[in-house]
C-alpha cells in the first residue's frame, strides 16, 4: 500500500502542481473575430454575421476565428443534450461490461467536452462526476490506476466529500477514491477569490456550487472551469490553471448578454457608445486584436446590414460600411467585409453577387460525443458529406441486449424442464395419480411455475431476436451516407435502459 500510495501521490502532484494562475487567452497575434450586436434572435443579423466571417475567412484564412473558437467565451457551440449524453453514457457502460475495454475508454472520454456545454445545475454535476467515474472504473480495470486517480482528483478537487455509491460500483473503485481523498490534505493550494460587479451570484467550478460570490477558498492546485451564474445570467467560461493566488472581478451584468447562438451574438441597443464598452471585454476573452461587430439598423424606413472594424487598444471604429436590407434577404456581404477590412473598393454589392449558400447554413451543432469542432470550410464540406455516426454505437447496445436476454431466456428454458421433470416426479407409476393431497398441492405449483417460466423464455427469445435484428439494422444504416445539413430528415432514436 505504501508504493501505490507514493506512485499515487507523484501522479496527483504532478497533475496539481500548475505554474500559472489562470489560462491566459491565446496569443492574438493579429487574429481578428465576427461578433454580431443588436436583437440577437433576428435570424437575418445571424446569417449576415456569418457570411461576413466568411468573406474574411476566405481573405484572412486561420487569421479570423471560427464560429465555435468566437462562441467559446459563453461555452461553445450547442453540443449533445444531457439525454443524448446520457445514452452515450450507458453505451460506454455496455461496452465495459462486454469487456469491450478499448470501446468504453473511447466512448466515455470523447463525451467528456460535451459534458461542460450542458446548462448548469445538478444534473451536468451528475454527469460530469459519473462519466469519469465509469472511465476511471474502466481505467483501473486495465491496469491504468494513475489514470484512473487523476480522474477523481478532477471531482475531489471541486467536492472533497464526493463519495461513490456502494451498490454500482465495486469496492475496488470506492478504495481508490478514499485512497485519492487521503492524500488531498499534503497537495499544494492556492487561493482563489472570485468577486462579481453586483456583488451577487453563485461561483461554479467544474460544473458544482462551491458557494456565494463574493468567493474565496484555498483550493488544490490544477485546472478548473469557473462560471458565475445569477438567476437566467451567466457569465464567461473562464479556463483556469490554479497555481497561485488568484482573484478574479466577474462584469456579469455584461458578460451574460454574449451569446453562443445568433452569430455569436451580444444583446445590445443602438447606443455606439454600449458597444464600443463591450468589444474589449469580449476581444479580450478571446485573445484578438480586432472585431468586426456587424449589426442589423434602420435608417430612413429602411433596413441596412452595417459592419465595423474595432480596433482594441485604441477603443475605436477604424472603418464603418453598411449595405440596404430588402425584406427579410441578405444581401451579399463579400465586399461589405473586405471594404471593412481594407478599405478599397465600394461596399455595395454587384448586380451579379450572389449570396453564398454558406451564410444560409444553420448553425453548426456537435451532434455526436465525438465530432471535433469544424472550421468555416470544413463545416461547409460537412453539410455534403457528414453521416451520422450514432448508429453503430447503439448497434453494439442492441447486440449486447440481445446476448444478455439469449442468456436469460436460455437460463429459463432449462429452469422450465427442471419444474416439469419435478412435477413429473411426483406422478405414481401405478395408474399415474398423485400419492396424497400434499403431492397434488405441490405439483399443481410446479406446473404453474413451468408455465410462467415457460412464457418469460418466449418473451425473452423474441426479445433477443428483436434486438438482434435491431442492431443489424443499426449497423447497416451506420455505413450508410445521413442526411445534410440542409434541411433533410433527420431521425432520433432513443434506447434507455441498463444491461
């Protein structure tokens, strides 16, 4: 136990042990990012900031953020939902207990992301703790036990009163969680102090309440996720690398208005003023030198798209351009963008333009646990291309159903031939009647065991055959091309359960 203990605590040490207080935003570099301002549910606002970040893509390349890196501040694009992640979650578990170990560490790990895009509140705590429970089960399992321990430092270091349930999981798992918790007392720590500008709101790490803001605690040292949430608002997502004393002044007032969806987007009014205020807290959350802000405005009874390029350090438009809106239609944009950006040429848009079918797409969503976020080309290409990759997963969890409910239903035919030899037993060779009343109490029970038996086989059979051709027809739709990201059916099959 000693040696465990040690190879433990330099695991735990080395995954705590971080240098910086908190995760500076990249380098900027010259990068530049598309934020729309105004009514951030207006779908023409929406497709007119993406066919900007579009156009600049195209000039700037890497140089412009893409629309998942701009929504990071707010937590990112929409993911899987808590039900989808949850199914992926027992997927992961029936791979596990297939002894498909290589399949449950992949499922498991690649739904981990998604985990911290779900809303706040107890329910994302449950999965966040009870994915890296089932991994670290998994990891412990094959001979990876560091692995596994770093996994529940990740919770112990936000909740050191976690403790995991003693009828799913086995001791081994419970032992090495108590093992973790008692070298938390000789980690290093670091303060943390978390302040908001209305004095109000609760301060969540790694998805848990750790308490009221004002907030301040010596925490283990390592990687948190710190969000501060009041009532509907929450503010940034902040990446911190604990490993001094930090403390960090949350503008949730402001910060709650930056949206993921919508461009992204910020609430605002027409007030130049209100913006100019809000692009350096929104520039400096993602590390960029510029923004282009474009918003939707009427002017003289008619509707106009305008973009602007801010220039940051100076807290000023360098550029300002804005095209006419005809109804609901945006107009094309390209050389809106590159007037913004190098003030040659005329906005207006040429007779032949015509509005790239990519400012039209819906906004992207990472619809499986294990898709990447795609760039502005590749997420072009994808909508052509990009099949649904659920299927086999739940293959697989058809398949394992199938062999446990063969399992059954083959435990229950033999256990009816035994009732019926039993019962036979009990006939009297001469005449083949019962010796007493007893015996005939006792074999009119057996019979009527065998018979229930006899139709829990039958059900389960058909129930293994069902599940068996179910997953067939899974993997075969898996390899099959899906529909785009254009508007063709989609269907969403649900499988819940545990095997």
């Amino acid at each position: 136990m000693g040696e465990i203990k040690l190879l433990l605590l330099s695991v735990l040490v080395a995954a705590s042990g971080a240098s910086a207080a908190q995760a500076a935003p990249p380098p900027s570099s010259g990068k530049l990012a598309v934020v729309a301002f105004g009514e951030c549910s207006d779908p023409g606002l929406t497709l007119a900031t993406r066919s900007v970040r579009h156009a600049l893509t195209r000039s700037l390349g890497a140089k412009t953020l893409s629309e998942e890196a701009t929504a990071a501040p707010a937590g990112g694009l929409p993911g899987p939902s808590l039900d989808e992640l949850r199914r992926i979650l027992e997927v992961g578990k029936t791979h596990f207990l297939n002894l498909s170990h290589e399949e449950a560490e992949s499922t498991l790990r690649a739904s981990l992301p998604d985990i911290d895009r779900l809303p706040l509140g107890p329910q994302r705590w449950e999965a966040f703790w009870e994915t890296r429970a089932w991994l670290a089960r998994v990891l412990q399992h094959a001979g990876k036990r560091g692995k596994a321990t770093e996994l529940f430092l990740q919770v112990l270091r936000v909740n050191e009163e976690f403790a995991l349930d003693r009828v799913e999981f086995p001791p081994s798992s419970r032992e090495l969680v108590e093992t973790t918790r008692s070298l938390l007392p000789g980690l290093p720590r670091s303060r943390l102090a978390v302040t908001t500008s209305s004095g109000k709101g609760q301060v969540y790490l790694n998805g848990f309440s750790v308490g009221p803001a004002p907030f301040q605690k010596k925490l283990i040292n390592g990687e948190y996720s710190l969000v501060v949430a009041d009532g509907p608002k929450r503010s940034f997502v902040r990446r911190l690398t604990l490993g001094q004393e930090t403390a960090i002044t949350v503008d949730l007032d402001r910060e709650s208005r930056f949206s993921a969806e919508g461009g992204p987007c910020f609430r605002s009014g027409p007030d130049r003023s209100e913006r100019l205020q809000a692009v350096p807290l929104i520039a400096a959350s993602l590390g960029v030198e510029q923004l282009v802000v474009v918003r939707v405005e009427r002017l003289g009874g008619e509707d106009y798209v305008a973009a602007a390029l801010v220039e940051v350090a100076k807290g000023r438009e360098v550029r300002e351009a804005r095209v006419r809106r005809e109804g609901l239609r945006v107009p094309p944009l390209a050389r809106l963008a590159q007037f913004v950006l190098t003030g040659e040429g005329s906005p207006d848009p040429l007779p032949e333009d015509e509005v790239p079918d990519e400012a039209l797409l819906p906004p992207p969503k990472l619809a499986s646990a294990t898709s990447a976020p795609a760039e502005p080309d590749q997420a072009i290409k994808s909508s052509e291309s990009g099949g649904m990759k659920w299927q086999r997963p739940v293959a697989y969890a058809l398949w394992g159903a199938a062999l446990v409910l063969g399992g059954v239903g083959i435990y229950e035919h033999v256990h009816t031939n035994d009732l019926e030899a039993e019962a036979g037993a009990l006939v009297t060779e001469k005449g083949g009647g019962l010796a007493s009343m007893e015996a005939k109490a006792r074999y009119d029970e057996l019979l009527g065991s065998a018979e229930s038996a006899r139709s829990a086989r039958t059900g389960l059979l058909v129930g293994a055959a069902a599940a068996a051709l179910g997953g067939g027809a899974f993997f075969a739709w898996s390899v099959l091309p899906g529909t785009d990201a254009t508007g063709g059916t989609q269907v969403t099959v649900s499988l819940a359960g545990r095997f």
